[in-house]
C-alpha cells in the first residue's frame, strides 16, 4: 500500500467519522427538544438534559476536528493524484 492509498482510506474514514458525529449531534438536539416539550416538568431529567447538552456541544467540537483532518488529508490527495 502506498501513501495516496493509505490516504484515501483515511479520507473515507474520516467521512464516516463526520457523519457519525452528525448522527450524534441531530440525536442529541432532538432528545433535547422533546424534554423541553414533553418533559419540561420533570425534575428527575434536568441532569439527563444538562448532560445531553453537553455531549451535543462536545460532538460538535470533535466534528469540527475530524472536518479539519479530514480537510488536510483530502488536499494531500488531491497533490498526490495531481503529480
């Protein structure tokens, strides 16, 4: 296996890696807004809910890292199969 082999396997992982965390994050929002809507009185979920927010907002962080690696790989790509 060579480098840009080696690349492009990266790049589709980190492909999947982004909609995996997309998953998360579109999951995380939704479970938010039917606690505020369905469950708002409910104490015992305050801590769940502070949780999910927390993780909406870490998935977010990490997505935006996995972004920007899979950024960089993709331009070394694009060198790689333009010479």
């Amino acid at each position: 296996m060579n480098k840009l082999q080696i690349l492009q396997e990266s790049l589709s992982g980190r492909h999947d890696e982004i909609m995996n965390y997309q998953i998360n994050i579109d999951n995380f929002a939704r479970a938010i807004a039917k606690i505020d809507a369905d469950y708002a009185e409910e104490p015992h979920l305050v801590e769940f809910r502070e949780n999910l927010v927390n993780l909406h907002d870490s998935n977010k962080i990490e997505q935006l890292k996995a972004i920007i690696i899979r950024d960089v790989i993709a331009e070394q790509v694009d060198e790689l199969e333009g010479s």
